[in-house]
C-alpha cells in the first residue's frame, strides 16, 4: 500500500511541475524583469547610494527555509523591492564615487543576457568553438586600440583571454613565470625567488604570490588604487630585462584610457613586457567579471596551467590548431564572457568609447577645480585620469586646532595638527556617506587620511559633479557649526 502512495504522490508532483525553461513562461518573466531593472535605472536616484542597513538585517526578514511549492515571479519581485534593494549599495547610481567605477551599459548588459542565455561552458575549442574564437578575434580588436604591439595579439605570436578578475590574471602570469624562471635555476630553488611592487601594487599581488610562492617577477601598475599613480614601464623593463625577470603590466582601473591616444604614453614600454592586463568590468561599460589578459608567449601560460584528462582528449586539441582556454586559466569551466564584450566595442563603436571615457575625465577636472578653489581643501596628489584624491584642512579652517598652530614650524605641533586633519577628514566622510547623497571612500597617503573621488558611473553627468561638491562643503560647514 506504501508503494501505491508513493507512486501517486510522484505522479501527483510531476503534474504540477512547470518546465523551468518553458519558452512562453520565459518571454512572460523575462519582459517583468527588464523592465523591473529599467524602473530602477529611472528610480536609482531616491535610494540612499550606500546601503543604510544593519548586519544581520535580511535574515529577520525572510523565511527560516525554502518553500515547498513554487511562488510567483510577481512575489519574488515584490520581495526584492522590499528587502533587497536596501541592502544594496548602488554602485550604478550617477552620485557613486567610491573605490572605482563598475561601469555598465545596455550593451554590456543584454551582452551578458545573451551569454546566460546560452550557458555554454567553454573549457576548450570544441565544447562551442563560437566562445572561443569569439574572445581571440574580440582581444585581438581590443589589444589594436590599446595600441598593444603585435607580439601580444594571436595575429602575431601572442594571445589574450578573458580572466574574471585581476586576481586571477596576476596569478595565472606568475605561476608561468614561477615556472619559466625555475626551469633555468632548478625547482630546488624555489625558496630563493622573490617578488617586486610598489607600496601601492594591488594586493591581488599579495594574495597570488601566497597561492604561488615567491618568484622572479615585477608588478607594475597603470592607475594605482589609491591614488592612480603610474609606474614607469620602460625604465622597469630595461632593470627586469637583464635579469630574465617576468614583468606583468597591471592596468586593472586606467587601461580602459588607454584606447584615447592623448593617455597612450601612459603604457609606453609594454612592448618589453611579458603580460598585461586591464578589467574591462572597470571603467569600459561591461559587466563584472571581465579581466582582459595579453601574453606575449602563450605557452609559457599552458605549460604551467595545461591538463589533458582523457574525457577532454579531441581531435581538434590534438591539432594544436584551436586555442584551449582552459589551459590559459586557474579553473576549468569558463562562461562565454565576450559576448558582452564584443556587444559593447559594436554597439558604441571606438570613437564613442573614447568619447564616453574623456567626459568622466572632464568631470574629475571639474571637481578638482572646485577643491582648488576653497582653501580650506587642498588636491593631495596630481590627478592622472578620473579619480580626485582631496582632504579637508582643518589648519586653514581654525587658526589654532588642538592649541597648535601649523605656521609655528613646531614638528610636535605638525604631527598633532596632521592627526587632528586625519580625524576630521574620516568624520567628514563617513558623515557624507552616511547622508545617503553621495558615496566616497579613503586612503592612506604617507599618513594622510584622503578622500577618493573617482568618477565612472555611466549615469554620472556634470550636474551630479556639482552636487557631490555641494555636500562636501555643506557637510564642513555643518561640522565646523558644531564645535
């Protein structure tokens, strides 16, 4: 009798079981969501830009479990309005300031609509030959407005590959150079090789030598991120040359520049180099993740990277006539990220790539000319692209903060006087940002507390520049009210 229950309860079930990809259901829940995400493009403006939630918010919220039966699309909306959009900082709102830019666009994102659609998973040429040559033919278009020389593209003998993110780029380049420099020295040498960057190399520098062990290899970055400081390639690569070194270009904020040929000196001397790479995720109008990696020699990567279990074993891998991204990259599976990228470079076209990139700059020029004309702020470091890193002097605000006067000479009385400017410029931003106006964070420059303002959402117009400034001075006036 038990047996008689179940097999009604399985056919019971199955009954009322919707094919999850059911074509006419699809088109229904598709339109709902495109034009729930529209309306918050429209709306984004009345959120607060940085979440005003507290930890452990969501869970009081929701359910304990997952339901049984399914629950309408028209539900699961209403639950995002509600308790998802305020726990999300909106990194696509036109007053986002922080950190870099996550730029997106139309294009990017149906782009990755198109890519989620298909779902291929392309580890190598033959599980959808389309993934594959589409990155090689969109890398080598992209490599040719960087100006990338011919070594670095698969027109010559070079490659690129799409990486998630720079983390993985930089490990994947130095575990091909790890090996490359142990194949001279002998892998019982491991423990003598070392890594070189600067005090403001990413720390994706950090994280992938652990993963790795120490090698011989330079990290040289193109827009810092804390203050989109510039490393002088060509004379790196003249040092790095004479000791057989790996010199990796990180490029990961300011590469996308780079297309605009008034920033191109910026990467003068890569043709010296052994790898480069920029986020497209970044500041290009494609959405996260796309890392785009050059390599001049491929087969240092796939030496270090490659495997070849028999499941996998084709008659095109076997050629040596298709590219295997799967031996280009830490993980195996990889999902079909030009698409994306290839609708963004056709559907805006180079000149308005350029075009889009030289506005955001034209407004970070705007807003350092607004710091520079208050003396009570100063720009801390010479802007380079679209980020402005400016403080607050208190010095200039009251003669004589904490008892100290800063014109005295006094050293003790500086170091007070810098700790006092530190303190305020954190209260100043976190006041801001806790406004819900604007977002903004930090960094420490040789002791100084600075506050970065990156320009780079697509929406961002002038008007929000002006604003931004507005809160700024504001927010000080407000606070120098109070003591």
């Amino acid at each position: 009798m038990g047996s008689l229950d179940s097999h009604y309860e399985e056919e019971n079930s199955s009954s009322n079981t919707a094919n999850p990809l059911n074509p006419e259901e699809f088109r229904r829940q598709g339109h709902m969501i495109i034009d729930f995400i529209a309306d918050y493009y429209q709306n984004m403006e009345k959120y607060p830009v940085l979440s005003q939630v507290q930890p452990g918010y969501l869970a009081k919220l929701l359910p304990k479990s997952a339901p049984n039966i399914p629950e309408p699309i028209e539900t699961i909306l209403h639950d995002i309005q509600q308790y998802i959009i305020p726990g999300i900082t909106h990194w696509q709102s036109p007053n986002y300031f922080a950190y870099f830019p996550a730029s997106s666009s139309i294009a990017g994102f149906l782009g990755e609509v198109l890519s989620t659609g298909f779902n291929v998973v392309g580890f190598n040429w033959i599980s959808s030959p389309a993934a594959t040559e589409l990155e090689f033919v969109t890398m080598d278009w992209l490599g040719q407005m960087l100006g990338l020389p011919q070594s670095f593209l698969f027109s010559g003998v070079g490659g690129g590959v799409i990486q998630g993110t720079t983390c993985e780029a930089i490990l994947c380049t130095l575990v091909a150079a790890r090996d490359q420099m142990l194949a001279k020295v002998g892998r019982e040498n491991i423990g003598k090789l070392v890594f070189y960057g600067s005090d403001q190399t990413h720390c994706a520098l950090l994280k992938a030598a652990k993963v790795a062990g120490l090698e011989s290899f330079l990290c040289a970055t193109i827009g810092t991120t804390s203050t989109t400081a510039v490393d002088p390639i060509r004379s790196l690569s003249e040092v790095t040359k004479e000791y057989g070194m790996w010199i990796h270009v990180d490029a990961a904020y300011a590469g996308s520049a780079c297309i605009c040929p008034e920033y191109r000196h910026f990467i003068d001397g890569v043709e010296n180099v052994n790898s480069f790479s920029f986020n497209a995720h970044k500041w290009f109008f494609t959405t996260l993740d796309c890392c785009c990696l050059w390599v001049k020699d491929p087969g240092a990567l796939t030496k270090s990277l490659s495997t070849s279990p028999e499941h996998l074993k084709n008659n095109a891998s076997d050629s040596k006539q298709v590219v295997d991204y799967k031996d280009w990259q830490i993980t195996l599976s990889r999902r079909f990220r030009s698409m994306k990228l290839w609708l963004v470079l056709r559907s805006y076209g180079v000149e308005n790539l350029r075009n889009f990139l030289r506005s955001h700059v034209k407004m970070a020029k705007r807003f350092q000319q607004l710091v520079e004309s208050d003396n009570r702020f100063e720009v801390v470091v010479p802007r380079n692209f679209a980020m402005v890193c400016f403080r607050a002097l208190p010095t200039r605000l009251k003669k004589e903060p904490n008892g100290c006067n800063i014109e005295s000479g006094n050293i003790e009385a500086k170091l007070i006087d810098q700790e006092y400017a530190n303190d305020f410029n954190r209260n100043l931003l976190e006041t801001m940002n806790a406004s819900g106006k604007v977002f903004m964070t930090h960094t420490i420059v040789e002791g100084i507390y600075v506050i970065r303002f990156a320009v780079g959402a697509t929406l961002t117009e002038d008007k929000h520049v002006i604003k931004a400034w507005e809160v700024v001075q504001e927010t000080v006036d407000d606070m120098l009210a109070t003591k």
